[in-house]
C-alpha cells in the first residue's frame, strides 16, 4: 500500500493548514479518510474518539467533521456553541439508515420496559428514542452493565450477534436486516487463504463483519481497538478486516510492520465523499447549508447518554494522532 502524494495534493494541503490556523478550526477526521485529510486533521480516531474530542473546543471557532453526518450530528450535540461543518453534506451512512425513530417506538410497544441500545452509528433522531448508546468497543460492557435479561438493539446485526456471542442477555434485533455495505465484503475464505500464506499474521475482525469471520480471527475490535494493537503488539504482520482507510494509517505509522488488507476493494464510498477541495471550501466561504445542526428537542437526550458512553469503563484515553504542520 505504497502511498505517493501530488504537487496539487501538497499545495491544497498547505492552503487547508494556513487557513485552518486563520480561523481557528479543529479538523477531525475518521480513521475512513483518504489519507490526504487524515494527514492534515488535527485528530484521527473512531466515533467515541472523536465524539470526546469534539467536546475539546477551548480556543477553537469552528469545527470541521470529516467523517458521515452522524459523527457531526454527535460533535454538533456536544459543542453546541461552536458550529460543525461537513466537508460534504450528503455523506450519510448506509448502516445507521436501517433505523428510525419510528421503529424504535415500534419495538418499545412490543417490549415495553426493554431498555433500548442503539449502536452510535445511527442518526440523532434515531438515538432520541434510545435509553443507551454503545460503540463497536463497548457494546459488550454496555449491555452487560444493564444487568437486564434482554435489550432492544440495533441497527447492526452482526454487531447483534457478536453480543450475543459474549453475553447472556437476549438481544431483540430492531432491523434484522442491518449492515455495514464495506464490512460485509469480507468472507471466511479471505481469511482462511490468507492465514495460509501468513501463518505468524495477527487477524483482526470488526465486530461489524459476519460472525463466521469474527469466529476465525484472532481478535474482535473496533478501528480505535485495531490502532492500539498494531502500535503495541510485537508481532510484525498483520491482516485486517476493515475500511481501507484505516489501513494506509496504520501502514504508515508503522512502516516496520506488515499491514495485509483482508480485501482491498473494502472502500465506504459515503466517506470517500470528502476531499481536500471540499474541505478548503468550507474554510474559504463557510457554507451554511455545511453546518451540520440537531433539532433542540433531540440535542438535551442525547448529549446525556453520550456523556454516559463517553464515560464507559475500559474505553480508555482516546488514540489521538498528531497533524502534520
């Protein structure tokens, strides 16, 4: 995965840096980025990651969010008096579009008195009618901590089922059908003939993959999880199941490491929608229809529990890697 940068890439990066310092910008950035943005972010991490983060504004005027709406919409919901751009306004993500509002309060009747864990990926609407909120990381912990018999959960069935498979409560599937498009490209096969031409190679699955991959890996975590591991595990070659994004991060953190994409075609178009252009217009012209908003009746519900989520045990500091300026 070697990376070569562009003249044009270098002097749009530059403009960004100068401006960014100008106005008084925090650029956050998911670990899903081009490599181009993550290199001039000011962080680089996963949601609770960032979601902590976007709550850190002291000195800063504005933020801008390189990652799907639903990101901003948490930043948005935990700096309310800094406004949050979007380099693009229509990078949604796919996952959190299986659930709504309405289908929670649906399975509230046909449970009453479960209490309801949303996964963070779903929209501010969506988490206005949760009792908790949970990350890839802390799903486990979250619903264990409950000390409930079952919980309503979603939209992620496979993150569904990796719960199931370390807990003892019934989890009630708020969409059946819900799924990550990019986590679910990798199969068992990828896996298998890649153990075989890498037998030392540490494989590390998403909990957003199928189970069957999950299964054959030899750990589960979330992307903030899979920087920690590489930065701190001795082994030396690594296979990853998860958004190429992350992997041209950590091939160049680590450039002593072996980092294997488990496919290289696992690519979210939805975050790819950013680009350095998209990103310097923000800070040239301040677009307002890029201020990324949540309703007043939603924002006091959800920043709670996101404060509770933030607060979850064994979560840990957040991975923060440094803009290069």
């Amino acid at each position: 995965m070697v990376h070569s940068m562009t003249n044009d890439c270098k002097d749009l990066q530059e403009k960004i840096l100068k401006l960014k310092k100008e106005r008084k910008a925090l650029i956050l950035a998911h670990n899903y980025q081009i490599i181009e943005i993550q290199e001039i972010a000011d962080f680089v991490g996963d949601s609770l990651q960032l979601a902590r983060k976007s709550a850190e504004v002291h000195g800063y005027e504005m933020i801008i969010f390189a990652g799907v709406k639903f990101m901003a919409e948490m930043a948005a919901i935990l700096s309310p008096d800094v406004p949050v751009y979007i380099p693009d306004p229509n990078a949604l993500c796919p996952l959190a579009s299986y659930i709504d509002a309405e289908k929670i309060r649906q399975k509230k009747r046909e449970y009453p008195g479960v209490p309801v864990v949303v996964y963070v990926n779903t929209t501010a609407e969506a988490k206005s009618e949760a009792d908790y909120i949970c990350t890839s990381g802390s799903a486990v912990e979250v619903v264990e901590s409950l000390g409930v018999d079952r919980v309503i959960f979603g939209p992620d069935a496979n993150l569904a089922e990796y719960v199931r498979s370390h807990t003892n409560v019934e989890i009630i599937d708020i969409d059946q059908r819900g799924h990550c498009y990019v986590h679910n490209m990798f199969d068992l096969n990828m896996l298998i003939e890649l153990k075989e031409k890498y037998p030392d190679a540490v494989a590390i699955a998403h909990p957003e993959c199928l189970i069957e991959v999950q299964e054959a890996a030899d750990l589960v975590g979330s992307t903030g999880m899979m920087v920690r591991t590489v930065a701190e595990s001795d082994a030396k070659v690594f296979i990853i199941a998860t958004e190429m994004g992350l992997l041209h991060q950590l091939q160049k953190h680590h450039p002593d490491k072996k980092i294997i994409p488990m496919y290289e075609g696992a690519v979210c178009r939805q975050m790819k929608k950013h680009t350095l252009e998209k990103l310097l217009d923000v800070l040239e012209n301040l677009p307002s229809e890029n201020i990324v908003t949540v309703p007043d009746q939603y924002a006091p519900h959800i920043r709670g529990i996101l404060e509770r989520m933030n607060k979850v045990k064994g979560q840990g500091p957040a991975v923060a890697i440094e803009a290069e300026s």
